[in-house]
C-alpha cells in the first residue's frame, strides 16, 4: 500500500513558470447533494499538497476540490480574475490513486486527471 494519501494535487504557476506555494485548498465529498469537508491542505514549496487524506482512506464517489485562489495572487502583488477554483472529479475505483493538478495563471486556469 502506498505511504501517500489517494488524492493529492499539484498546482503550478503558469504565468511564471513554478510552482504555486502556499494555495489554501479544501477537499469535500458529495453526501445525497450536500458537501462534506473531509480535509484542508496547503500547497509546500514544490506546489504539491500529497497529505490530504490517510492512505486507504477513500470510498467511490463526487469529490471536489476547492483552491483559495485570491490570497494567492494578491501576495505576489497580482490581480486575479477568479478568486477560487472548484474541481469537481469522481472517484470510481477506491483502490486507485487521483491526482488533480491545477494549472492557473490570474485569468485562466485548466486541470487534468493526473499520475
């Protein structure tokens, strides 16, 4: 069994290139049309957030992602046109790793199911 928690996420800058350190994140999963927070994070030096979640501690379902994107760009000094980012991803095989990068710069942002 992996060390790692099942769900972990990677952000990176792309406007400047690097990593995005120190974005609050929220984890949530979707109980009968509520959310349920099951974690908060924050991303380390290298913009990862790998500590979410125990490891084996996940059950097929909606999960989301939610990203505090506004402090972020207002501590380097930058406007941002999205305050926050929500990824919302199902979780089909609780067996499986999901990794969710977040790709953002102050007027995009994309993400991708990683490895």
């Amino acid at each position: 069994m992996s060390a790692r928690s099942p769900i972990t996420t990677h952000v990176l800058d792309t406007a400047l290139g690097r990593p995005a350190q120190g974005v609050a994140l929220i984890l949530e999963r979707r109980n009968e049309g509520t959310w349920t927070e099951l974690a908060r994070g924050l991303t380390d030096s290298d913009g990862r957030c790998a500590t979410l979640l125990p490891p084996g501690n996940i059950q097929a379902g909606t999960y989301r992602l939610h990203f505090a994107l506004e402090s972020y760009f207002a501590a380097s000094g930058r406007e941002s046109f999205y305050p926050e980012a929500s990824v919302v991803f199902r979780v089909a095989a609780a067996e499986e790793h999901y990794h969710v990068p977040l790709l953002l710069a102050p007027f995009a942002y994309s993400t991708y199911r990683g490895s």
